[in-house]
C-alpha cells in the first residue's frame, strides 16, 4: 500500500471517530494514533459531554494512547485527525513527541499547525513534527459544515 492510501485509510478511521461526536452534539472531530500500522488509540471531541475544556480529540487520543504504552513519548506515533489541530493541540502534539501528523481540513479560525500558527514546525521548540494535511479534506470539512448547519438551524 502506498503512503497516500495508507494515510488515507487511517483518516477513515478518524472520520469514524468524528461521526461518533457528531451523534452525540460535539464538534465531529475524530482521531487515532497509530504506530506500525496499528491503531493504539480513538478519540473523538467530548467538551459538552464532559464539561472538559481540554476534551479535544487529540487531547484525549494522546492520553490514551500514552497510558496504553505506558510512555508519554510517542516518538514512532503518528496522529491522524479530521481537522486541524488547535494550539492547545499542536503543543500538546510536540510535547508528545509525535512523529507524524496528519490531518484532513484546515481550521483557518483556531488552527496551530498553519493556519493560525505553525507551532509544530517552530525550530525554538525541541521537537518538530512531521506534517502532512489535506488527506479526505472534502469529507473531513463536509462532516464540519453540516454540523454547524444544523447547530445554526436549530438556534433558530
């Protein structure tokens, strides 16, 4: 398999995660870790259910991911997320020490990776990620968009 289709599949996966927050009300933003071509980790977005400010896909994904392993460096990880992460995020990202991100749709109104800021490739940080975006980007931003049309919808 090559890297596009492989990243692909693992965006699928994260898609998957995502329509489970959508049918529970939360932003659909889903993710997995993987290391070795194995999935370690799933999360999807839980800030309404938990009352987490901090509940965020990756946040949540990389938690797991880490107690699973028993290490909180994911040096051989790579995260695979619907949307672009957000700054919280991105430094939560470097502090693991992933190796990879990849990610579906830009957020070009809290993104940390390009959009807003690029924290992940700051060379004065001690760690800088891989990134690769745009991978299934129509159907990551259409889960999105149809959220927050019927959030819109229903306010009215």
């Amino acid at each position: 398999m090559d890297q596009l289709a492989y990243d692909e599949y693992f965006i699928r996966e994260a898609l998957k995660e995502a329509e489970k927050a959508y049918k529970e009300g939360e932003v659909p933003v889903g993710a997995v870790v993987v290391i070795n071509g194995n999935i370690v980790s799933r999360a999807y977005n839980r800030k309404e259910t938990t009352f987490d400010p901090t509940a965020h896909a990756e946040i949540l994904v990389i938690r797991e991911a880490a107690k699973i392993l028993g290490a909180w460096r994911l040096t051989d990880a790579t995260l695979y997320v619907t949307k672009e992460p957000c700054i919280m995020c991105s430094g939560a990202i470097v502090n693991a020490r992933i190796k990879r991100l990849v990610y579906g749709c830009d957020d070009p109104k809290g993104g940390g990776v390009v959009s807003l800021y690029k924290i992940l490739n700051d060379k004065r940080l001690n760690h800088q990620v891989e990134v690769k975006s745009g991978i299934l980007e129509e159907e990551c931003r259409a889960i999105l968009k149809r959220f927050f049309k019927e959030l819109r919808e229903s306010e009215n």
